[in-house]
C-alpha cells in the first residue's frame, strides 16, 4: 500500500516531521512559499492530506475541488471556520481539528499577564537591574491578587481555566457568558445583563 503524501500549508516542528514520517511517503512543506492561489491548488492536487492553520488558507469549495486525492485536512486549531466543512462532506475529506488542547496554555498566559500587571513584575525587574534594590530605594511591589474580582468574559473553555488558575491566588471570579455554565464553582457569579456606555 502506498504511503500518503503530505502537503503542508502551515510550518511543521521537527518532531511532528519525524512523526509523519512513520506514515509518509512525502511531506511537502509550503507554509514560507507564499504561492499564489493557483500555484498553491497545482501543489495540492495529489495531496492526501493537508495540514493547514486557520490564518494560513481558506479552503472553499474551489481549492477543494483541485485536490483530486485529498482524504483529510488536518488544522492546527481549535477553529476550522477556513474550511468549507459541507464541501469536504460532499468529497468524503475528514476534517480534524484540535479542541480543547491550547485553553491550559492560554490560560496560563491569561494569569501570567494579571501576576504581571498586579505585582509590577517589569517595573521591579528594571528597579533591581538600575540597582536601586542594594540601594535601599522603595521597590515596586505592586497589588495582591488576594480578595480582588477578576471578570471574565466568556466562560468558554479558556475564560474557565483561566477562572480556575485566579480562583487557586484568592480572587473572586465574576463572568458573563451566552449561556450558564452549570459546570462551574457556585461561587462564581455569572452576570445576566451587562450595560455598556460606549
């Protein structure tokens, strides 16, 4: 049986390369290419299977229909909304995506930059290197997290593990969302109407 060929539309790290590689018979990277829409459908007419980011390329009903071969379109994502999800029924290309993987990730970049802003962590970073720390200046401590409210908006999975993360430094969470989450602690108090003044 013949080894699938990968086309690549979005760059791949070279453990993923060396995993593919099991199943392969080529992988083509075209990510830093830059190829016009019609040279790109030329590269991608005998893949079996794409791997592709949702910035990268939308595939519609008329790229798809220059991959004579395709079998599956893989995203790097949560989102899929550049790919034509009917089109790719009608052709039988399976599409995978990735939920849930990256809302740890995000979140903890989320409380990263509240540890950051609250505790001045730049600000005493520059104090300690200008020197002013052996000096016995006044240091830049900033705010405890402790008893402070966080808002959240959008209790997806990201606004929920980011809820967790501040929950665990003492802050009380407040969030708005399209609908009740029923899986979060009673604690946290989900506000039904939000007024803007714009």
């Amino acid at each position: 049986m013949a080894k699938a060929r990968i086309v690549a539309t979005w760059p791949l790290t070279p453990h993923a390369v060396e995993r593919l590689r099991e199943v392969a018979g080529s992988i083509e990277d075209v990510s830093k290419d830059n190829l016009p829409l019609d040279q790109l459908a030329k590269r991608l007419e005998d893949a079996d299977a794409i791997i592709t980011f949702p910035l990268a390329i939308r595939f519609d009903r008329e790229l798809l229909s220059h991959c004579k071969n395709l079998k599956v379109i893989a995203t790097v994502s949560v989102g899929y909304d550049n790919i034509d999800l009917g089109a790719c029924a009608e052709r039988g290309v399976k599409v995978g995506n990735t939920p849930g993987v990256i809302a740890p990730d995000t979140a903890d970049i989320g409380m990263a930059l509240i540890l950051v802003t609250m505790r001045r962590v730049v600000a005493g970073l520059d104090f300690v290197r200008a020197g002013k720390f052996e000096r016995g200046e006044m240091a830049p401590y900033g705010n405890a997290l402790n008893r402070k409210t966080l808002g959240i908006f959008g209790m997806g999975g990201v606004g929920a593990a980011l809820g967790q993360r501040a929950r665990a430094a003492g802050m009380k969470i407040i969030y708005h969302n399209r609908s009740k989450r029923s899986d979060v602690d009673p604690s946290v108090r989900e506000l039904r109407r939000l007024a803007f003044n714009l």
